[in-house]
C-alpha cells in the first residue's frame, strides 16, 4: 500500500494531502519491509513539497532511533548483508535525514551524533560498509554540522582514495569535488592523495582528479599545484590539454603575484599542450606580455626565441606558442637586442632574427594564420633593427609575398611593400609598440563601476512600449568586442541629439520590422513593432563562440549609458561603420531588436589579423570596421553624475532564491538603506562543471530607477562564487517586482534561465542621488 501511494504521488502530486494522516504510523512498525517503504513515501513527499517537508521535520527522532537500533543491534541472519544489519534502511533513512537537515540547525543537531556513531562504527571492508559510509559523508556535508563532523567525513573521502577499487576511488573524488566549498582545508590535509590520482590510468579518475586539483589552488599552493599539473599536462591526453592550459592560466592569473612566474607558467603551458591551446590562452599571454615591465618583456622574448630553437623540426604541432613567439619578437625585438643575456639564452643577432622569419615564412609545416601573425611582426620588426642589410632582407621577404597564391598573405605582402617604398618616413610611427591593454571585463577585473543608471528619462536612447508594464532592464552593459572608446568628445553630443538617437551605437535594426522615414547624410531613421518584453528577452538564446566584452562606463565612477530597455524595439536603432572610404553606412540586420550587437560580439566581427601597435594597418578586406562611440570625456561626466555615498542604516534585510537549478544557485540579499534598495546577487556553483560567460540580468517595473555594478567574475569553477551588487531606487510607492536572465556556458554549452522574482522588503521611495 505504501509503495502505490508512492507510485500515485509520483505522478500526481496533488493527492499528497490523502496520504498524510497515515504516513507517520508506518514508522512505528518493525518489519523492516514496511520501514523501507514508508521511508521511501516520506522521502518522495519532502521532495515534492515544502509544506510537507517542514510537518515531517518533527519525525526526525524517530528516524534517529530507528538508525540507531540498526546500529547496535545483535546479528541478525533475516537483515544481515556482510556484516551490517539492513544496509538498504540505513541508506533509506540516512538519505531522508539528509533531505530534512538541510538548512535547518535544529535537525542538523539532532541528528549529529547519530551520524558520528553511524561514520565510526561502520565496517569499511566491504562494499557494504563503504555505500552506508559515503551517505553518509553525503548527509554530514549537506547539514548544518558541526566542524568536527566534517573533518571526519572528509578523512573518510581521504580513506576512499587509497582503496583499489577504481569505482570507490572515482565516488570519492566526484564527493570531494562537490564538497570542496563547505571545508576546503580539511579537503587540503589530501592533496597529495589528489595529485597522485592525477596519474590513474583510468580516465575518467584522472579528469576528477584534475579538476578537483584546480578548485584546491590558492596563492598559498600554487606553485607546488602548478608543478605537477604541469607534468600532468605534458603526459595528459589530448582531451585533457585545452581544458587543463586554459585552467593554468585562469588560476596564474587569479593566485600568482609575480609577473616573471607567470610568464614562465604561461610559456610552459604553450610548450606542454601544444595545438589543443585555446585561443584565449594566447591572448591572455599576449596581454600580460604586453602590459609587462621592459625588463620581463625582453626576459619572456628571449625565453620564446630559446623555445622556437628546441621545436625546429615540430612547428606544425607548436603554431600557439608559434604565434606568441614570433608577436614578442616583433614587437620587443629591439629589448631583446639589447638586454642581458641570460645564464642558459644567447643573446640572437639581428641577422638571426630575421633566418627565423624567412625560415618561418618558406616552410610548409606553419600555418596561414600563423604567417600572417609573421609578416606583420616582421614588417614591425624592421622598425626595431639597425642594419641596413637586415632592414634590406626583411624588406625583400615581405615583397615576394605580393605574389603569394594566399589573397590575405598576398595582401599584405602589397600593403608593406608599399609601406616599405613609399611611405618608409611614416614606417616608424605606424608600426610602433602597441599601448597596454586594460584587463578584460569579461575575466570579472573592472572596476567594479561597470554598471549603469537605466534611468527611464535617459536621453542615451528612445523608449519603446513592452506591450504590457513597462520595464528598465539592467546588466545590458555588454557589446561588440569590436567597439572602441572614440576620442572626440563632441560625438556624445551627436549622438544623444537629434531625431534619432541610437545612432552610432552599433545596435543593428530587426529585418522584419524596419520601416524607413528619413536618410539624411547616410543616416536612417526608422521604427519597429511592438514586442512584449518576456518575448524580447526570450529572442536572446543564440550561441556565443566568445565572451562578450563589456561596454566601459561613460560617467566617472559609477555613471553609464541610461540604456532603458524601451530604446530596443520602438525606435531606430542601426549600426553605424565606416568603410575604407569613410562614408557612413548601415550594415547587416537582426531579428533580436538589435540586442544582438549587444549580446553577441561575432555577429558583425570582421576577420581576425595579428595585432598592429600604434597607428597600424588595416586590410581592406575587412570591408568595413566597427566607428568609435564615444570617449571618457568631461561630456560623458557632465551629463552622468556620480552616484552619492549611501546611507548604510539597514532598516530591513531579506535572502531570495532566484535560481536553484543544475547545481547554480543564485540568491539575492536585499535590505533598505538610506532610502534605497541595496540588492547583493551572489551565485554559486555547486556542479561539477565550471561555468562561463556568466551573465546577470535584470528588469524593473519603469516606476523604478535600476543601477547595476560589475560583478565580480565571469566564470564559475565548481564552488565557486560571483557577486554582483544592484541599486533600486522609486520616487513613489510601488510593489517591486523583477524579472531575471541568467545566462552561462556549461561545457561549450550555453543555457539560459529567466524567472521572475517578488516580495521585496518594503520599497524605497527616494531616488538614487
């Protein structure tokens, strides 16, 4: 009877409440047979209800005893399997205390001492033992339980690592990867435990292993970490070497203080993982090579010269570490030349440098993209050398390109010949070293003023109707990696004047609902249908093959673009480039309202080519390049004032859950303070699975004002945390409400989650000053 009742509930939970009155009393029965049942009843009926869960938190005594006679019980041939009596309750019981402890102390601490006796008395050498074991190493971490009780569970992790069966060796790890978050340190006390699971010879232990290595990295242990991973990644599989070389740099980036260990870390992982480095590996190198003291940025060149040296006869399986090598020598040739040399590095003539390239260059076994990384360092290159004999051969070198079969390479080879003959006085200039880059915003290293004020009186764009309750939509603060920061202050005015203000944005119309009015000096004005805002919001689930870059704030510290959400669907909005001609033009069309420029930087990206410092050339078969918005001008901060200090008196503070999903949970701390609504987003992922490209977005109801800061990261290893901090400011008195888009990429796969979120403290009726 118990089991249909389960069946029934099962597929219709509606009838939960017929089942109640008589569920309890099947815990006081002692055939063991109606025990398993009713525990599995009561389990199925938490699950399905929060109700029925909080009425069923008082029987956790009874689960207690009943654990606790099956424990001291004598040997009994009817239950006994290999020594433990009934494992089948005890997992059943242990796995219901699991679900009723959660979040509540009260019955996390009647049940602590039970499940101390259960992990101490319990046989480990069956498999009998070792399941009872790891529920109950499951219930201790999902409890509020003491810190005692966690060691003790984590030891017992540690035990599973050292048994033989590969099966309980790959349960621990896969434990102690979910679990990291709730007692990293005790988790620390097997590290080496961990690293030598990194030399399994079965795959799937050594995946586990390499992640949960990742998640016990901290500045403390990185080096040691490091090291080993290191030697993991030279012998790793090829599936192993992207995830784990890109990891290597996240976690440099993120633990390590010291430029030259880095870029020593970073050369290692070029030379270990070879072709399967991704390609933000190599702009991360890039980019920290560039924004590098002189003295490491001639280090790191010569160190690469030395690594081209050991892969002569294997370029084809190094074009990565190819790539950075060659850019570094392009680029700091002339640091190179002059620095001192190094204990085990030679330091390379001129004529040296430029053997490589033609060596590079004539070969087969290097890539185009590659080549094409070579000629511009090449062209650059000539700018940093003083004989006239080598400039002479570099110079040849580049011409006989303008006959490559290739048309990009042939291009090229035309471009600097022309450079090299005609314009040999400007040579210096436009290939000069490049300026160091700002850190990405998509790495979650802003300022943490990347938010903006959606306010619905914004001038920054017009207002559309949503079809139902208005709404201002925050955390759009993304677009085009292709945009740049103009440097002409008077194109805000422009911009945020006339008839058409979303000009110059880069925002791309919608084909089906573009109607045009006017076209004045290549410039057009148009109008869209009404769309409802979940419609809107719903339009955006498209792949991204990269994390969008983040819009830089216009105003001072905490100012932005008020980018209502109204401005995407009602009025014109287009993207505006320049051709090699210069005349204005609007290019392609979307179907999203033009937040796809916003959302999706691939959409309109011309083609990638190796970097160019200072003035730099641009192909013409770029065709057209995205035009300059704006810049960080006294305009920008004239027109979006600073936020004011805010009152920290906390009148009323409340946690919601906005998303408790595939192991992300996103909660949301809000609280009243000096007349605002102060929110704390924070996100945790308690999968296995590290996720990227993680985005937040918000919208509010138009009687509110929305200002969203920078969050603190883009990517979630598992346990790990992003925070993002939110504004919300009425000037009159209104029920918030707000709907939520969370998007991420989990394993090259991108997701998205929207919900709508209610029951705000009471709300603020002052404005945001």
């Amino acid at each position: 009877a118990a089991l249909c009742a389960f069946r029934i509930i099962k597929r219709v939970p509606e009838l939960m409440e017929i089942f109640l009155p008589a569920t309890r009393s099947l815990l006081n029965e002692k055939n063991h047979g109606i025990l398993i049942a009713g525990v599995t009843l009561i389990t199925e009926m938490c699950e399905k209800s929060q109700d029925t869960l909080n009425h069923f938190k008082k029987i956790v005594p009874n689960l207690v005893r009943i654990l606790k006679n099956l424990i001291l019980a004598g040997y009994s041939p009817e239950h006994d399997v290999s020594g433990v009596s009934d494992p089948f309750l005890q997992v059943k019981i242990l796995r219901l205390l699991r679900i009723l402890g959660h979040n509540d102390p009260d019955a996390s601490e009647a049940m602590n001492d039970i499940l101390a006796q259960v992990a101490t008395n319990t046989e480990t050498s069956k498999n009998v033992g070792n399941t009872i074991l790891y529920e109950t190493v499951l219930s201790i971490m999902d409890i509020k339980s003491e810190g005692g009780l966690r060691v003790l569970a984590v030891n017992i992790l540690g035990r599973f690592l050292l048994n033989s069966d590969k099966n309980i060796r790959y349960v621990a790890l896969n434990t102690l990867l979910r679990t990291v978050h709730a007692d990293i340190s005790a988790v620390q006390r097997h590290r080496s435990t961990i690293l030598e699971c990194l030399k399994d010879p079965d795959v799937s232990i050594r995946r586990r292993a390499m992640e949960l290595s990742f998640a016990l990295i901290n500045s403390q242990n990185i080096r040691a970490m490091s090291k080993e991973l290191l030697i993991f990644l030279e012998k790793a599989d090829a599936e192993f070497k992207a995830q784990c070389s890109s990891r290597m740099v996240h976690v440099a980036e993120r633990y390590s203080s010291s430029i030259r260990w880095r870029l020593d870390t970073l050369l290692s992982v070029l030379v270990a993982a070879g072709n399967y480095v991704r390609d933000d590996v190599v702009s991360s190198t890039i980019q920290l090579i560039l924004n590098s003291p002189p003295e490491e940025q001639a280090y790191i060149g010569l160190r690469l010269w030395d690594s081209l040296h050991n892969i002569t006869n294997s370029y084809e399986d190094k074009q990565p570490l190819l790539q950075v090598a060659i850019w570094t020598i392009g680029e700091y040739g002339d640091l190179m030349l002059s620095s001192e040399r190094l204990e085990d590095v030679e330091i390379p003539a001129e004529s040296e440098l430029v053997d490589l390239y033609q060596k590079l260059l004539w070969t087969t076994s290097v890539s185009t993209t590659s080549k094409q990384y070579a000629l511009v360092s090449l062209a650059k290159l000539s700018t940093r050398i003083h004989t006239t004999e080598e400039e002479l051969r570099a110079k040849q070198i580049v011409e006989a390109f303008g006959t490559h079969l290739h048309i990009d390479l042939q291009q090229r080879g035309v471009e600097f010949s022309q450079l090299f003959r005609d314009y040999s006085h400007l040579r210096p200039a436009l290939l000069e070293k490049m300026p160091k880059l700002q850190k990405s915003l998509t790495n979650g290293n802003g300022d943490g003023n990347g938010g903006g004020i959606f306010d619905e009186n914004s001038s920054g764009i017009d207002l559309i109707e949503s079809g139902g309750d208005e709404m201002e939509i925050g955390g759009l603060l993304t677009g085009s990696s292709e945009g740049k920061l103009g440097s002409n202050t008077n194109a805000l005015l422009d911009l945020l004047g006339g008839d058409d203000p979303a000009d110059g944005l880069g925002l791309v119309p919608p084909t089906n609902s573009i109607i045009p009015t006017t076209t004045t000096n290549g410039k057009t004005s148009s109008n869209s249908n009404t769309q409802d805002l979940l419609d809107l919001l719903g339009g955006l689930d498209m792949p991204v093959s990269t994390p969008p870059a983040a819009i830089p704030p216009l105003g001072g510290t905490g100012g932005g673009v008020g980018l209502d959400l109204n401005c995407l669907n009602d009025n014109s909005i287009k993207s505006t480039t320049t051709t090699t001609t210069g005349a204005p033009t609007v290019t392609g069309s979307s179907s999203f309202g033009g937040l796809d420029n916003l959302l999706n930087s691939n959409l309109t990206s011309p083609t990638t080519l190796p970097i160019v410092g200072g003035g730099g050339i641009v192909s013409p078969t770029l065709g057209t390049t995205t035009a300059p918005i704006i810049n960080n001008s006294s305009v920008a901060n004239s027109l979006f004032s600073d936020f004011s200090s805010i009152n920290n008196n906390e009148e009323h503070s409340k946690t919601l859950t906005a998303l408790d999903k595939n192991g992300l949970l996103v909660q949301l701390l809000a609280k009243n303070s000096g007349g605002c609504l102060q929110i704390v987003m924070t996100a945790v992922n308690n999968s296995l699975s590290t996720l990227e490209q993680y985005l937040f977005q918000a919208a509010v109801p138009r009687s509110f004002t929305l200002q969203m800061l920078s969050p603190s990261g883009s990517a979630l290893p598992p346990g790990g945390t992003i925070t993002q901090e939110m504004r919300i400011s009425s000037t009159a008195k209104a029920t918030l409400r707000m709907r939520l888009r969370i998007s991420y990429q989990c394993d090259g796969n991108p997701v998205l989650e929207q919900t709508e979120l209610s029951g705000f403290p009471e709300d603020p009726t002052t404005p945001l000053e």
